[in-house]
C-alpha cells in the first residue's frame, strides 16, 4: 500500500526533510516513502551522516582539527548548541543550522538514537583512521567502505528491526547488511575517479593501489588519453570486485516482507548495479562526470515491487555490462 507524504508539522522536522530533498534527490523519494516512525529516524540518521561526512570530505578543514571532531562526533549529535562552517552548497546550511537536526534527532524514541548514535561513534572512528592512511591493499579498501557504508547497512537493519517492520533476525544480519553497504559505496568510489583525484586543495584516492599498481605508478595517469588501456584495464577489474556484492545483497533483500523497506533498499541497489553496467569499459569514467540518464533507470525502479522484478533489473543491467 502507498502512504501518503505527509509534511512534518514542528519546525526542526520540517528543516531536515528539506534538507534531504536539497541533498540527496535519490534517498529523498525512497526515505518518505517508510512508514512516519521508520522514516522520521533513517532521515535523521541520513543527515547525521551527511554532516559528519561533510567533515570527512572538507579538505580545507585541518587534519588537526579533523581527526579529534571525527572520532567525537557522535557526542555532538547530542548538543543542541553545537554548529559548525564547513563544506559547500547545502552543506553549509546543514553544518550552519544543525541545531535544527539535534532538536529532531533528540525526539526520535531513545532505542533509534542509540543505534544513530553507535554508528556515527564507529564511522568516525573509522574516518578517522583512514585520513591518516591510504587505501593500500584491497582488504583495505574492503575496510574503509566497511566504516561509511557497510556500517550504513548494520545501523538501518537495526532500526528495521526495532521498528518491527521487519523481522528480528535483521539486528543481527550484519554479513549481508555489510555487502549491501559495500555494493553502493564500491560504485560511487569507481564513479567518482575524477571527482575525487581534482577534489581542491588536495586529491582524495580510494582506489586500492594494490589494484591499480599493476596498471599504472601514479592513479592520476589514468587522466590521460595514452593510458586509456591501463585504465580501463583497472576500471573493469574494479568493477568485477564490486559486482561479488550482488549476490549477496540479494540474499539479503529476499529477506525483507515490507513493501516500502523493500522499494528503499532495493531502488539504491538497482541504481548501483545500473552504473556499474554504464561505468564498465567506458573511458568517460577518466574524462568527466558518468551518470545513468532518468529513462534508462525508470523502467526498472518504478514497478519494483517484488524479488522477481529485482532479479529481473539486475539480470538486464549485468546483460548490459557483459556486452560492453
Ligand atoms: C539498505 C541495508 C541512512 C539512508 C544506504 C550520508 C551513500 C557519504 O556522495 O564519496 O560522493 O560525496 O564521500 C544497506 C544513508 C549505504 C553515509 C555512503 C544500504 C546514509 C549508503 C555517509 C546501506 C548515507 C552508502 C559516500 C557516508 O562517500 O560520498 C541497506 C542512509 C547504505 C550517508 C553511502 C556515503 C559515503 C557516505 P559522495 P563519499
Ligand atoms: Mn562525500
Ligand atoms: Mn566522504
Ligand atoms: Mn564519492
Ligand atoms: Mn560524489
Ligand atoms: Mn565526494
């Protein structure tokens, strides 16, 4: 059954969803399509995220500074006076406003805030260990999408679960729940090469050198023209690594009864297995910004209803990738 979208009548909960619509226009549609209780906190726990990413990401904020506000962050999501200037765009609305976001947060049932909370302690600390170190071996990289997305995954079972829209066992399911989170942050790191190398004032690099060491010396070499062979030598190796997610992830969606828990972990997924097919062998990866277009998605993530349309998205996007 749909439920209808409803607008938050207090004043803090209307800024978040705002705020999620100006930030994530993807999560935004799936988010408020939950049940009130489950939607209110995965929105609470998207921002909360998004703020202590924007941290992570601001390559203008000094490490010194960075690294001791990662690993507390976790106490800040609880202090109603607490803002920060960082970031770009809305971002800076949200680090500027957040006391709109602790005013929400601290009305979330206390069993929500908990499981909120003990991720964003884990992720920070596993943000933090990584802005001092590189992404070397794969079981590094493995690691690294463990701490900002695997844990993602761990954290929304958890509030399934507690909200008994699914069943108990999710509190536990954090095996599955991890690859889920690996497939989609795996995707993005192999997206956005570009993006992150130019990221000012300093390159960021998540792609493992243990990989791309055997295609290349320097990741940025990918850039040029000459190399496009190693490149997308590198390319593709990287998305078969990710693609060994997939059957897992699917393990885990068959396991959920809830029409619309379904629609916001499974359009996600979708999505990803989508740009893996559009980024495999494409040396626009190396020159510019890959993204899927609305009618190549539409098909598939609006009637997705059931296992058997999700197997059948997954077998056209991975029919696509295999053809290229
Ligand atoms: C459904 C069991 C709470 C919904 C959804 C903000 C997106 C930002 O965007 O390269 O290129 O700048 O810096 C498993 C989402 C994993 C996480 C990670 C699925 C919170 C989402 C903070 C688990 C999302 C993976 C991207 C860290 O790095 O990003 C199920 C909800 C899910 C946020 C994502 C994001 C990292 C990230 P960008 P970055
Ligand atoms: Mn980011
Ligand atoms: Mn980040
Ligand atoms: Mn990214
Ligand atoms: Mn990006
Ligand atoms: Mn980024």
């Amino acid at each position: 059954a749909k439920r209808a979208k409803v607008l938050p009548k207090d004043k803090s909960l209307a800024f978040c969803y705002d705020m999620l619509n100006r930030v994530s226009r993807s999560f935004a549609v799936v988010i408020q399509r939950l049940p009130t209780e489950l939607r209110d906190a995965v929105c609470l726990f998207y921002l909360v995220l998004r703020a202590l990413d924007t941290v992570e990401d601001d390559m203008a904020v000094p490490v010194a500074t960075k690294v001791p506000l990662l690993r507390v962050f976790h106490e800040k999501i609880y202090d109603r006076s607490w803002k920060m200037s960082c970031g770009y765009g809305p971002y800076v609305d949200l680090m500027q406003q957040y006391s709109l976001v602790t005013d929400a947060f601290l009305r979330l049932k206390p069993m929500y805030q908990k499981v909120i909370a003990d991720i964003t302690r884990r992720m920070g600390e596993g943000m933090a260990e990584f802005i001092e170190k590189e992404v070397i071996s794969v079981k590094d990289y493995d690691l690294y999408c463990h701490y900002v997305a695997g844990l993602v995954g761990i954290g929304l079972s958890q509030l399934f679960a507690s909200s008994q829209l699914e069943s108990e066992e999710f509190a536990d399911m954090e095996f599955l729940a991890n690859h889920m989170g690996l497939f989609l942050q795996k995707t993005n790191i192999i997206r956005d090469y570009l993006e992150d190398i130019n990221e000012e004032p300093a390159p960021r690099m998540f792609w493992p050198k243990e990989v791309w060491g055997r295609y290349t010396r320097k990741l940025d070499s990918f850039k040029a023209p000459e190399n496009s062979a190693a490149a997308l030598g590198c390319l593709n190796e990287l998305v078969t690594d990710a693609l060994c997610h997939a059957p897992h992830s699917l393990a885990y969606m068959a396991k959920l009864r809830d029409q619309d828990v379904f629609r916001f972990c499974a359009i996600p997924q979708v999505m990803a297995i989508g740009t893996l097919a559009l980024c495999y062998n494409n040396h626009r990866v190396f020159t510019g910004v890959v993204k899927m277009r609305r009618g190549e998605t539409a098909k598939y993530v609006q009637q997705l209803g059931s296992m058997a349309d999700l197997y059948e998205a997954f077998d056209h996007f991975a029919g696509s990738l295999a053809a290229q």
